[in-house]
C-alpha cells in the first residue's frame, strides 16, 4: 500500500507524469497555480520541461509547438485563462494537436471569485472553440479520479490527436485527502500512432480515426496551418474537401463514444429515482443517498466522468428503468437540457446552485424529496 495524502491538483500533476508528460507550460491563475508548482518540482529531475509563459496565450502557443514536436503536454488553468485559451484551442482542433487541458474551475462570470469553486465552464469547454467540432471533458469528483482520469485524459489526446480537458474545480483543487495510489489501476498507455511509408499527407487518416504522426523539425516536411486545409496540409477553399475533413474530426470523436464513455453508477434494485451528477457534487450526492436509504427512501445513482461528448447510451440504458431523473449540478443547469434532449419522454428535474458554495446533502435530499 502506498497511501498518499494531497491535493486535487497535485493528483493530476502525478497522473501526468505517470502518462508521461514531458512538458508543461502554463501562467499562475488561482485555483490552478499549484499544479503548474507540482509540475515544475517533478519534470525537470525527469528531464521534462516546464516553462511559465509571459501570459496564457503565450503558454498555450509554447504548449502547442511542444506536442506538434512530439512531445506530451500538460497546461492549467481556470475560467478567465480558457478564455484566453480559445483561440489555440481551437488550433488544436483543427490541426490535430494533442494535449491535456486541466481547468480547475472557479465561481464565475469572468474574474468571478478565485477562491470559490463552482462547475462554471461546463458549457464554454464544450463550446468555446470555433466550428463546434466535438471535444473530449473528463470531470473528476475527488483526488483519485484527478490522479487516474488524467491518466486516461492523455490516452485520449494521444489516440484521437485532440485536447482533453479535465474539469476539475477549486474544491478537488485545493483540499487534500487520503487515496491508496498502489490500488489505481491506471490504463495501459497509449502513444499517437507514428507515420511510416513513404508519400507523407499529414492529415490523411481513415474517415473514423486521428492520422499517423511525425514531429515537425524532422528529416521529413511536416506542414501545420490553422486555416482550413485539405489531407496534404495545404490551404484549401474545396467545399467537397473541407467536409470530409471537418466530417472526419466529429467522426473521429463521435465514433468511439462508447469507448470515451465513463461512469461511475450504484444501482439500487425497487428504486425509482436516479440522480445524475458529476464533479464534487457527486460526493455530495452519495451521503444524501445514503441518509436517504436510511430514511426508506433509497435512489440510484450515476455518476458522469465523461461530460463530453455525452455518453448518450449510457444515459439511456442507465434511465430505462426509472420513472424520474434528478440531475444535480453546481451551476445553474449547464448540463441538464443535454439530459433532457437524450431521456426525452422521462421526467427530468434539477437542483443547481451557483454561489460559490458547495451543494449540501440536505439540499439534494429536499429536491429528491420534493416530487
């Protein structure tokens, strides 16, 4: 047994290292500071590098020509930094450029309250990028999952060639608990395919996978653009071509949904009710179920660590049997129309709270209560 006691943000900077991460680069924003400072004590004895960018537009664009030369990339930040992300990421979904984004979120809008957790940026992960081409958001709900979902999160931007963020917040951040590290049982990891043969399209890839790789700087001419581009690398205005490139970054997400789809679920037999939640709320959730079932009034329950792309199967094989959905979040309800869109003809109900506070028990029991 290796019993470890830290931080969130401290789980994820090993998770990294233990996925291989060679390089960070990132700027110091609260809640996220200390993963940059976990990484900076761990790389370099590893040979990694880790860098503190003038800005956060800057480290993304250190982080970016970091993967694109084959290295493993790690960046943090909060709200206002994935704004200033935006524009990279989505350069790093259209050029295929993997690397793992951790958000540890804070109570929003903008500047908002740095030292008040909240799941503000469910939506703008989702969306804050040009073209609305899918991306993959892992959400953690304690110090072990930030340990082994950053793991999975680098096995995913390695094989699908894309961002993955991790949507954590200040309250799995910052607050330190007990986890078992031996008893993990990391995935096996997973390295982006490597180019070999002779003729080299940098984008050419099947209609439902990522391309091979090679690094830029190497003895064969890689191209990289930002623009709308064809299986070579050049520009291109071809409708025909910009489609089936653009068809083949959803396809390459949406059809390895199952795979992609992870969940954590305690099923009750004789219950009626499934509350759905993700994140720290999650834990608040299990002792409202608990206090529930002692009460005689058991529920299920599911617990999302896949947000996006939503695991649209799972959420309708885990609600066929359930008469009502409670869906808990703490924002004012980012992520319970995409519920509702998918169980349509279930009843779906919601508690959110947005106030820089975390969701109580007695707060979830009430709106399971309250039928």
């Amino acid at each position: 047994m290796a019993l470890a006691f830290m931080e969130g943000n401290e789980a994820v900077a090993r998770g990294a290292m233990a996925a291989g991460c060679n390089f960070f680069a990132g700027y110091p924003i609260t809640p996220a500071t200390t993963i940059f400072n976990n990484m900076l004590k761990m790389l370099p004895p590893k040979g990694g590098i880790c860098v503190q960018g003038e800005d956060e537009i800057a480290s993304m664009g250190y982080c970016i020509g970091a993967a694109m030369a084959g290295k493993k990339v790690l960046t943090a930040t909060s709200g206002p930094g994935i704004s200033l992300y935006s524009e990279h990421i989505s350069f790093a979904i259209g050029s295929e450029i993997p690397m793992v984004i951790a958000d540890v979120q804070r109570l929003g809008p903008s500047t908002g309250s740095a030292t008040r957790g909240a799941d503000s940026d469910i939506q703008f992960l989702r969306w804050g990028s040009t073209s609305g081409v899918p991306v993959i958001v892992l959400a953690p709900k304690d110090v072990r999952d930030c340990y082994w979902l950053t793991v999975q999160a680098f096995n995913y931007a390695e094989r699908f060639r894309c961002p993955v963020f991790i949507a954590s917040n200040k309250e799995i951040g910052m607050t330190k608990e007990s986890f078992d590290l031996d008893a993990v049982q990391l995935p096996e990891l997973m390295e982006r395919t490597q180019f070999k043969g002779e003729a080299f399209l940098p984008f050419e890839a099947e209609p439902d996978k990522a391309p091979p790789f090679l690094p830029i700087g190497g003895k064969t001419l890689v191209r990289q653009t930002s623009s709308t581009h064809g299986p070579d690398g050049y520009i291109t205005i071809d409708p025909n071509t910009i489609a089936d490139c653009q068809e083949r970054l959803r396809k390459k997400i949406h059809a390895h949904r199952e795979e992609i789809s992870l969940v954590e679920e305690n099923m009750v037999p004789g219950t009626d009710t499934l509350v759905i939640s993700y994140g720290i709320t999650s834990r608040a959730v299990e002792d409202a179920a608990a206090a529930l079932a002692e009460k005689g009034r058991p529920v299920s329950t599911l617990s999302l660590k896949t947000l996006w792309p939503v695991p649209e199967q799972v959420l309708i094989r885990a609600a066929e049997r359930f008469s009502r959905i409670v869906v808990i979040e703490m924002n004012l309800g980012q992520y319970v129309n995409d519920i509702r869109r998918i169980l349509q003809g279930k009843q779906v109900d919601f508690y959110g709270q947005m106030n820089g506070v975390l969701i109580p028990p007695v707060k979830i029991m009430e709106a399971i209560e309250n039928d």
